[in-house]
C-alpha cells in the first residue's frame, strides 16, 4: 500500500536538493524502481492556480506529453509517487481536520477528473481518498507542520543538516586542495557563529 511521507528541516538544509535527487535516481535506475511513474511539483508553481482543476489536467499541466497515456498510468496508483515540494510556500490551506475515514468532507477529491481546488487535490492524495495505494512526499520547514497534524502520515522524517565528522568531509570534498580544505575547517571551527552555522549546507 502506498504511503504519505513528511520531510521536514528548515531553510537551505537540502529538501528541495534531496527531492531531486530522489527523482534524478529514479530516472536513472538506482533506486524506487517498484514506481512507474514520479511527478513532482513545487508548491510555488501551483499558487498560480487559483481555479478548479482535477488531478488529471494538474498532471498535464506539467506532463502534456503524457495525454494519450495517462488513463492507462492512472489505473495502477501502487506505481505512482508524488512529490510536492515546499509547503511552507503554498498559498492555499491544507486542510485535513475534517477529512477523516467515515465522514463526508467537501474537501475531498474521489477522482482524477473531480474538478476540485488544487489544496483539495493533495490533501485527498495525503489522506489516500485520491487513487488509494499511491505514495506521498511532502517537503516543509517545520513553520506549517501544523497544518498536517491529523493527516495519515506514515513517515515523518527531518533534515537536521551536517553533524559531526560530516562537517570536516563536506570542507575536504568542496576544496581540491586539502591543505586549503584544512585551513578553512580549521577557521570554521575556531569561530563560534561559523561553526553553528555550518551544519546547514547551503
């Protein structure tokens, strides 16, 4: 069965670069080769969505070369991952509160051609009332976790950043020249405000 997943860490610490990737890896082969199909989407772009629109054209909108074939990919949601990138930059309002099992909500999307709000379509992913079996990721600063509370989340992970010797190999991996690499950890250490902020690698 498919999964919802929460990648939460806070500014430049590497969300958006593991999300890609994530999907650079699968295109590739190396990894989550049991899905058929990823589609990624930044929240950013879908705030200039401000109509009604299904699942199936916000696929489209991003994937037009998938037109004649997105019936058939729609079929198998087991296959299927959608990653949406950055919810602390979405406008709209995930609401999950009243979407629980059992209850009728209007924020719930049953199908890839429901015409619904773009906040509605992801929720009804997340909460798997939208092809139930597809898997979920989300990324976020820990500003909005609130918002997901009593979402069906069954993964929450955090990007903590660098820790430790993961420091010390960032620098000698940035620097070709090792003696400059050293020099500079050496610098970074020594200064309180540089090395706080040396976990964060951007």
């Amino acid at each position: 069965l498919g999964r919802s997943t929460v990648v939460a860490g806070v500014a430049g610490i590497g969300k958006t670069t593991m999300v890609r990737k994530i999907v650079h890896d699968w295109a590739t082969g190396k990894i989550y080769q049991h899905f058929q199909f990823v589609f990624f989407f930044k929240f950013r772009e879908l705030n200039s969505i401000n109509y009604k629109i299904n699942l199936r054209e916000l696929i489209l909108d991003q994937y037009p070369y998938f037109g004649n074939i997105l019936g058939e990919v729609l079929k198998n949601p087991a296959g299927l991952l959608f990653i949406f990138d950055s919810l602390d930059e979405f406008n709209g309002r995930i609401d999950v509160a009243d979407s629980g099992r059992g209850t009728e909500s209007q924020h719930k999307c049953p199908d890839p051609e429901f015409w619904c709000e773009v906040s509605d379509i992801v929720c009804s992913l997340i909460q798997h009332q939208l092809l139930p079996g597809c898997s979920v990721l989300i990324t976020t600063r820990p500003t909005v976790l609130h918002s997901l509370e009593k979402a069906e989340i069954s993964v929450w992970a955090e990007i903590l950043g660098l820790v430790g010797e993961e420091r010390k190999d960032y620098f000698t991996r940035f620097f070709d020249d090792q003696a400059v690499a050293a020099a500079v950890f050496k610098h970074v250490e020594e200064n309180n405000i540089l090395s706080t902020m040396s976990y964060n690698p951007s």
